[in-house]
C-alpha cells in the first residue's frame, strides 16, 4: 500500500479502479496505547486517527453520507463518491471517544449493536482467552485430537499460540468454542468480565436522540450465522431487529453480519437479510462499493480501519481501489495457471 501511495498508483488509476463509495468499519475507539500483549488491538483506533481519516476523506472529494442514504446512492449515481462511517458490537467507547469526532464533523456514522451485549450479557471469547494468554506461563489444551502444550513466556510465545488457537476454534461450532474458553478460563482461575465495555439500552436510547445516530442489528448472541441452522440464523437477525426496534421506538433497516467473512455469511444470509425486509447488510468482506452493489444491498463490502495500520497514507491507498484491482487480478491469474495446468 506504501508503494501505490508513493508510486502515484492511487492518483493515476483512480479514475478506473475507485469506484463510488466506501462503508469504513469500525470497532472501538480509544485514545490509550494497546497493551505488549493485545491481539484484539487490531480492533482499535485512536480518536486522533479517526479525525484524521474523517478530513482526509473529505478532502479526496467523498461526501460522507448515511448509511440510509446507501441505496439511493447506489441507484442514482452521482458525480461525487460517498463514504459511510459503521461501528460494530457497541462499545462505551464509540460515545465516549468516536461520537465526539464525528459531532464536531457533523459526520453521520451507524452503530450496530448485538442485543445480549446491550442487556449486559455479553460473551466475547476472544476477548476471554486473550485475558488467560496474557496471564498463564503456560497452557496445556487438547485440540484438533491431541494435546497440546503452549509456553507463553515471552511475547513471541504468546502471539503465536494465541493465533493457533483462535484459529483453530473459529473453525468448529461455535457454541462448543465459546464452552472450550469457558472452560480453559475456569481452569485458569482467569475471570474476564467484559459487560461495562458495552452501551446499555438506555445509554443506546440516549444516543440514538442525535440525528447523526444511526441504530443498527449485530444479532442477538454475535455467532457465525453461516455455521447455525437457517432457521436459528433467521431468528438470531429478525430478534436483534424486533428487540431494537421496541428498545428505541424506532424502525431498524440495517444489519452488520457477526464476524462477516465468507464462511459466517454468505448467499444463505444474504436472502435471510433481505425476506427480513432490511434495507441494507454488511459484511466484512474488503472492497469499495461500484454500482453492481446496488443489486446486493445485503452484501456490501466494507474498508476496515486496523489498529496496526493507524497511517493515512495505507488509507488514500486502499480508497484509490488500486489495491483491490491489483488482488483480484493476482486471483484471476492464479485461477488461469491452476486451470492451465
């Protein structure tokens, strides 16, 4: 991304490779440093980075529009393109920290909020295993058939054993995932409450007054949906929606796809999202919007603001859409030389 910056890419295909619009996502905003230790730092952007991609955003000629005004967006066309600023899960911080900035933008931005955590019942495995990562000297775990035995003293250690096994249970149920940090926390003596990182509903109700707020679902219990039942997936998304709904005293027509990748929602969810009548679904899925998206509103794309890249330049690159160009070109040709052969 560098390179396209320093290059001239992002001015010079631009024009091609842009297309109309960007859905930035957002996690927590805090202005402390992360911990030696924080996987979930990846999550966290400082309040200074997000004013600084606010501005920067503006001044590369993108309105910066609500996430209501998306399909009509889509639809029309315009001669200018549009950003849209989301936040997931919601954190306390996205008042605290995040709201501030985009008041004194006047910026509009969507909150999507999963209903166990607004009801203080929050289960953020990863945010619990991390806890016992950070706090053990070492662990010794069974896993994919076997046992297996970690040394966490140094960083290094920590890092790399936290990655296998997050990794390793993103890939079975999640209910027997969320039982296994469960259980290895208990064993650890490791108590990991996470209810007070969260808004309350009434806090929800507060904020939402402020016609820059937009309230969106995240589900009601933030599991993969692509891994559940269509019927439990179902139920997960139209209850998150009804319990908003009653919550606020107002309609909610947005939806933010727990996890977001291809494997926790796909087509299945795709058409859910849409027989629920929402008028817009996010993903986690990288990529810029182009006119096409109009036809799969419950699909979009998103522009994930990193913790680990808070620079602007990695940003205007990635607005630029050089970066996606080039990857999807790398794919197709992938896909030529393994057909070829």
């Amino acid at each position: 991304m560098a390179a396209v910056h320093y290059s001239g890419a992002e001015s010079l295909f631009a024009p091609f490779t842009q297309g109309v619009g960007v859905i930035y996502m957002l996690h927590q905003v805090l202005p402390d440093p992360p911990r030696a230790f924080e996987p979930s730092r990846v999550l966290r952007v400082t309040p200074d980075f997000l004013d600084t991609v606010i501005q920067s955003t503006r001044d590369a000629g993108f309105d910066i529009i609500s996430i209501d005004a998306v399909p009509g967006r889509l639809h029309d066309g315009g001669d200018r393109p549009f950003a849209v600023f989301t936040l997931d899960d919601g954190y306390r911080d996205n008042r605290d920290f995040a709201y501030p900035v985009f008041r004194r933008h006047s910026v509009p931005f969507t909150v999507y909020v999963a209903s166990d955590f607004a009801d203080g019942q929050p289960d953020l495995w990863w945010l619990t295993l991390e806890a016992v990562v950070r706090s053990a000297p070492h662990l010794t775990v069974g896993m994919k058939g076997q046992g297996r035995h970690f040394s966490l003293r140094t960083l290094e250690e920590k890092e790399g054993a936290y990655h296998e096994i997050y990794w390793w249970l993103r890939s079975i149920p999640e209910d027997l995932a969320r039982a296994f940090v469960a259980e290895l926390a208990a064993a650890q003596n490791c108590e990991s409450a996470h209810a007070d990182l969260f808004l309350s509903w009434d806090e929800l109700r507060e904020l939402a007054r402020d016609p820059l707020v937009t309230i969106g679902a995240h589900t009601t219990t933030h599991r993969a949906l692509g891994k559940l039942p269509e019927r439990v997936a179902r139920a997960e998304i139209a209850d998150s929606v009804a319990r908003i709904e009653r919550e606020l005293g107002r309609p909610c027509c947005h939806l933010s796809y727990p996890y977001g990748c291809a494997s926790s929602a796909g087509p299945r969810e795709f058409r859910i999202a849409g027989e629920l009548g929402l008028a817009t679904a996010v993903t986690t899925q990288k990529g810029l919007l182009y006119p096409e998206h109009a036809q799969s509103l419950t699909a979009l794309p998103r522009l994930s603001l990193n913790g680990d890249f808070q620079d602007i330049r990695y940003v205007k690159a990635l607005l630029s859409g050089v970066p996606f160009a080039v990857m999807k070109a790398l794919q197709r040709f992938s896909r030529q030389q393994s057909s070829a052969a």
